[in-house]
C-alpha cells in the first residue's frame, strides 16, 4: 500500500478569493485528490491519500505526479503547477518514508510558478486495500469500510440573511432583495432610501452528495422598486456554495458585497450589501450570529466579485473584397460626405468600434479591441459587423464567432491532451449581409472578407478599450 500524506503548499500569489484550490496527486494512472480549501499563500492539509498495490509491489520506475489547481477552474487558466517525483528511494528503502519540503512546482514550460509544496511518501509492502477504508477521492476515512462521503446524500441547509445596505444607486427608491439559493427564490420587504435596514433570513435544504451541493449558485439581485419598472436592477452579486462551504466554519458572517450591474461587471461598484451565508449539516447546532456593529469596517469584511483574469483581444486588419459605395447623401443639418466604414465588435453586453476609414475596396484598419472575459466563459457568441455611413451607420454585412468552437476544456478531451485557450486566425472570415436596395427578405451575400486575429491573453485587462496594432505584428498577420 502506497500512502501520500500531504502536509502543505504555498501560494505566493493567492488573493484570498475564488473557488479554492486542490492538489492532485496521481499514481500509476489513478489520480487522487485533497479536499477544496480555500487559497491563501499558506495552505495546510494533513490529508493522506492511499493507493492499495495488492500484487504489484512498488519499483524503481514508478513515479508521483501532483498538480495543484483551483477549484471549478479549467485549464490551464486554472493550473498553479505541477511536479513529478521518483519513488525509486522509497521503493529501496520501505521502512523508511520519502520525505519532500518545498518542491517548486512548474508549469506547462518547465518554468518555475512561485508555488511549492511539502509531502511525505510511505509505502508498506505488506498492505492492503481493505486495511485503511478511503473515501471516494481516497483520503482516510472515519467511517466504517464500504461508506464513501462523497458519494452518500447528505441533509445540508444553507442560510442568507440580509442585514442591510449602503449607498445604493438611484434616487427615490424603495430597494428589495431577491435571493436565488439553487433554484428557489426569495424576496425581502420593499424599503425606503440608499441605506436600507433588512434583517432578513432565507433558508433552503438540499439533500445532496458534497459535491453537487457546492455547484449550486446563490444568486442575489437588489432591485430599485417592487413594482414593475423600465430598469428595475441596481446590482447583483453571484457566488456558488462552494465558496461558503470551503470558508472557515462554513460561514461567511457580516460580509459587505460589492454590488455589480449586470451588464458592466467590471465597472464602478452599484452600493454595497451586508449578508451572512453559512452552511449547515443536519444535526449541526446554529451558531447564534452577533449584530454587526454600526461602525464595522467595510474594507476588512467586504467580498468582492472575482477579478477578470484574462482579456479578450481581436486585431482587426483590413478588409478586402467590399464593394463600393455611393458618395453619402447629406444628412439633415449636414453636409455630403464620404461614407466612412468601420469595424463594431459586440461580446458580453460591451460594443466596441474601431475608426472609420475612407471609403475603398479594401480599408485597412490594424486596430486592436480588448474585452475582459472571465473564465469559464458565460456568454459564447461575439458578433462582428461592417458599417459604413457618417449619419446613421449603416451595416454591410455581419460574422459571428463562438468561443466554445475557438476554445477546448482539457476535461472534454482524451487524457492527458492539454486545452487551449480562445483564438483564431489570423485569417479571413466572410461576412454576409443583404443585397444593397433590394427587399429585406430577399436573402444573404457576400459581402466582403476582414482580416483578423482573436487571442487570449492571461492578466489583468488593460484601461483602455482599443490601441494600436505595430507595423511588425501586422505584416506579420498579411504575411500568412
């Protein structure tokens, strides 16, 4: 029987936030894994893995491959490093365990990643499986054999309660909170003004595996009024229970949430909302919850939405192949003048337009366009249009491209086949669009080809929404 007892990693990048991290560990194909902890730059485990070897004693050859990752993250966006150790010492020496302080683990270039982690190998030849009961993911068990957790239903509870709110946007509202806590909603009573009083609490029970019960979402929406409006949402704030139940406790207590509008995540904060979450086992006594004090400090309790880690770039060229347009009419309260034409990009709720050029069979642009994208990804499709018209653009023809046919998760692919991130080209792609002056039910032509390149780039989006493309990338692109 091999044991793998792993004591600890460091982080030096960890933000505190996020779905937590795991590690990995796989022997002779058979990976094992520790429980979902929350990341810090210094975790501590104490978990001990187990592989029973029965008739195939260990040797010399045979090796350890650990992976650190974050949880419910793909990779390998979500990949903090990976090492593989030898076993042959402890193969030659089985009274003595294997111990490893501080491996650097690396990434997918042999490079350092900052991470480490320490571990200890210990390997007993007369062992076997049914010595140690395990759980499904092989850590030692405390219950009797032939019982695994993770696979057995559990009574779970979780619990919401909302405190009360702050610098709410908008003027003259009477703000309710709804609640989704997997698929039940929730609503409090409606309240005056920007700094509400709620003291509000949600309860919904599941009967489910661990495992199913941190996918389920919590959704929380403040809405401006009760009754029915054009623009009834001030922020929403969106976390799965995973994040509570990997918390110290299972609870988060008196947290402020930065709310976020919905179709500008990464924009300026909506107001803040004070909840409690927690997660509670059947049979489990509830901790009775303190009042948070009037002047509790935001900055330390607050909860904010994880950052966007990657950024979206698509480089617009040229375009070839469009056809001419006639000189543009004057506008009303204009002149006459040429018809420019441009490039509108459209993904996640954001439009982004590059300049107009002069009217030609094949303006050239070399623009670049950047979107923040998290990961995985909600929305897929990205919607590209030519334009052309000074007064009211007018769209020549249309393309769409969809992440999940530029992207591959490595868990959708054979093992060991790792996943990319979104990119394309650079190459044509054809647009479509309707036959100029004809009926809008005549049907789709071709419109003309735009030269482009969509890549993805790991870090933090850069303030601007558009730059400029170097001489030497973009020959670089009209060169292929």
């Amino acid at each position: 029987m091999l044991r793998c007892h792993v004591v600890a990693v460091h982080i030096p990048g960890a933000t505190g936030f996020g779905p937590g991290v795991l590690l990995s560990v796989c022997f002779r194909g058979v990976p094992r894994r520790t429980q979902v902890v929350p990341e810090e730059r210094s975790l501590t485990w104490n978990e001990e893995l187990v592989w029973p070897l029965d008739t195939c004693p260990l040797s010399a050859a045979d090796t350890l491959s650990l992976r650190l990752r974050r949880w419910d993250c793909p990779l390998p966006q979500g990949d903090l490093g990976a090492t593989t150790v030898s076993l042959g010492e402890l193969a030659a020496n089985p009274s003595l365990p294997m111990a490893i302080r501080d491996i650097p683990l690396l990434d997918h270039r042999e490079l350092p990643t900052g991470c480490t982690a320490t571990f200890r190998c210990y390997y007993d030849p007369h062992g076997t499986a049914g010595d140690v009961p395990v759980t499904a993911h092989a850590q030692v068990a405390l219950e009797p054999p032939g019982v695994a957790l993770a696979d057995r239903k559990e009574d779970f509870q979780v619990r919401v309660r909302v405190i009360k709110g702050r610098q709410l946007r908008g003027n003259d509202i009477r703000p309710v909170v709804k609640v989704q806590i997997g698929k039940q909603n929730f609503r409090t009573r409606s309240r005056s003004g920007s700094n509400p009083y709620f003291n509000e609490v949600f309860c919904q029970n599941f009967r489910q595996t661990p495992e199913q019960l941190v996918a389920q979402p919590i959704h929380i929406q403040v809405l401006r009024s009760p009754n029915i409006c054009t623009k009834p949402i001030i922020g929403v704030f969106e976390l799965d229970v995973g994040t509570v139940y990997s918390a110290p406790g299972r609870s988060l207590s008196g947290k402020w949430l930065s709310l976020q509008h919905p179709r500008h995540r990464d924009g300026r904060s909506q107001g803040l909302l004070q909840v409690s979450l927690v997660v509670r086992r059947a049979g489990e006594r509830a901790q009775e919850e303190e009042m948070p004090a009037g002047d509790e400090d935001v900055e330390a309790n607050l909860l904010r939405p994880p950052a966007c880690a990657t950024t979206l770039q698509i480089r617009v060229f040229r375009a070839e192949e469009l056809a001419r347009a006639e000189p543009a009419r004057p506008c009303l309260g204009g002149t006459a003048g040429s018809a420019k034409v441009s490039v509108r990009v459209g993904f996640a709720g954001r439009t982004l337009c590059t300049r107009g050029m002069p009217p030609d069979a094949s303006p050239e642009w070399n623009e670049v366009l950047f979107f923040p994208l998290r990961l995985p990804p909600v929305c897929d499709e990205i919607l590209l249009e030519i334009l052309r018209g000074s007064c009211q653009s007018k769209v020549v023809g249309r393309a769409t491209l969809r992440l999940s046919q530029i992207s591959r998760d490595p868990d959708e692919l054979e093992e060991g086949t790792p996943g990319f991130l979104p990119s394309f080209g650079p190459c044509f792609l054809p647009f479509y669009g309707p036959r100029p002056d004809s009926a809008p039910d005549s049907g789709l032509v071709y419109r003309g080809r735009l030269l482009l390149e969509l890549c993805t780039r790991v870090g933090t989006p850069p303030a601007r929404q558009r730059g400029a493309i170097a001489p030497v990338e973009a020959e670089r692109a009209q060169g292929n």
